[in-house]
C-alpha cells in the first residue's frame, strides 16, 4: 500500500481511539464496569483487551521498523495477565495511554522507515498499511461495543468502516460459520459503496467482490451495517431500519457469523 494509505488508515485509528477516549470520559470511573455489548466483558474488560493487544502490536511495529523478525506468541501470556491484574479504572487508563503511544510510534516513522517497513504476522507478510489496518479492524469494532453502551444507536463511523470492509472476505472465511442451506447472496453496501457476493453453505463461507445485481437473494445495507454483521453485532436491536434482506433470511446470516 502507499504512504498515503498509511496516512488514512493512521488517521482512522487516531479518530476511533478518541471517540473511544470520549465514550469513557462520558462513563466516568464509576460505571467502569458498566456492561458492553460483549456480554462476557465490561467496558473495563474491552479496554483491557484492546490495551493489550496494542501492547502487543507496538513490539511489532518496533520489530518491523527495526528489520527484525516478529516476536512469537510467548510474548501473549505475560501482557494478558499483567492487563487481567489491573483493576477496572486502571485497565481503561492504561488502555488509552498504551494505544496513544502507539500511534505517536507509528505517527513518528520517517518516510524511509515507513517504506522499508515489512513483517510476517500471523502468516502473513505486512507493509505498514496492511499491519496499521489489522489494529484497525478490531479497535473500529470494539471501540462500538463500549459506545452502544452508551448510545443504541451508535455505528461504526463510515471511514473506519470502509477500511474494515476492504479487507473483510478473509475475515469472513474464518468467522463464517456452516450453513445446512447453500445460498449464494449479492451483497450491496452503502456509505461507502461496496459490492460482494457472499457464499453459504456446508462448506463454510466465503466472500468475493461482486459487480453482477442479478441474483435473486440481495442484501443491502451501510457498509458499517455489514461490517457488523460479519463480527456477529448485527441484532435485531441494532440493525438499521435500511437494511434489506430479499430472497434470504437475515437471521440465516446473523447464525452464521454468531461473532468474534
């Protein structure tokens, strides 16, 4: 991806960890431990679990930066229980200061580092881009489980959106789950406009971009709507009035992405 790339996606996590900053000053240290949409986690308990995976990311990025191999994951145990021990109130600060630090890292790569920048993570080779995205992807969609707590009506804003989407068919491919029914769906999006055609069945799921409106099962719906469908938040009480299933059974989709 270019450097332009890596500026707009830097500039979405920028934006998505301060509305995140927001919504835990709008819960203030007594709601805490407020439930998210997780109902495993609190809100404390999804800062925990973004604060440290960006701790997690930044030896990446320094191991990328520096032309070193990635850690491996025995790096993983010792960050998840240091973040498990801290208390509520801690796991939300330390979250937010934790992921600052990571953006300022990332903001502060000259333009000979961004460019020489490479890694393999999780089997795959990453430009920066590629790897700023990754962090994106979970951040847009758990930053969204702390603010339906506050708001229902709360979305995935639309640039973040658009980027978790861009990569979304491999996500797809491993949060799909088998349906007994083989439906093949073209997928439209909006806000912004994508086409994919989406693939159920037996064998798992999987996701293609799409450019033919022919078929008989459509759906259409924000791009954020989708993003949140395929990350199993897509619930009745939280779905857009301006989504349209024709020819399929949304509730068909919503128990094959049960969530992530």
């Amino acid at each position: 991806m270019s450097e332009s790339s890596t500026d707009a996606v830097l500039a979405a996590l920028r934006t998505t960890h301060q509305r995140l900053a927001a919504a835990f000053d709008e819960l203030g240290e007594d709601r805490a431990t407020l439930q998210s949409y997780d109902d495993d986690w609190s809100v404390a308990q999804v800062a925990s679990h973004l604060g440290s995976g960006t701790e997690i990311f930044r030896q990446y990025l320094e191991a990328g930066a520096k032309g070193e191999p990635a850690p491996g994951r025995e790096i993983n145990q010792p960050v998840w229980d240091a973040w498990n021990a801290k208390s509520p109130t801690a796991q939300i600060r330390d979250a937010l200061d934790v992921t600052a630090s990571f953006l300022d890292a990332a903001e502060a790569l000259g333009r000979e580092e961004r460019a020489g920048w490479r890694l393999e993570v999780f089997g795959m080779d990453q430009d920066l881009a590629a790897f700023l995205r990754m962090r994106l992807n979970e951040y847009a969609v758990h930053t969204w489980d702390v603010t339906v707590a506050l708001d229902p009506a709360s979305t995935i804003p639309d640039d973040a959106a658009a980027w978790v989407a861009d990569g979304i068919g491999m996500v797809v491919g491993w949060a799909g789950r088998p349906s007994e029914r083989q439906t093949s769906v073209e997928v439209r999006t909006t806000s912004p406009e994508r086409a994919y055609h989406l693939d159920l069945g037996p064998s798992g799921v999987s996701l293609t971009p799409s450019l033919d409106d022919t078929a008989a099962a459509q759906l259409t719906l924000p791009t954020e709507a989708f993003v949140r469908l395929v990350y199993g938040r897509l619930d009745p009480d939280h779905t857009p009035s301006s989504v349209r299933a024709t020819g399929v059974d949304l509730d068909l989709l919503r128990s094959v992405f049960p969530g992530l």
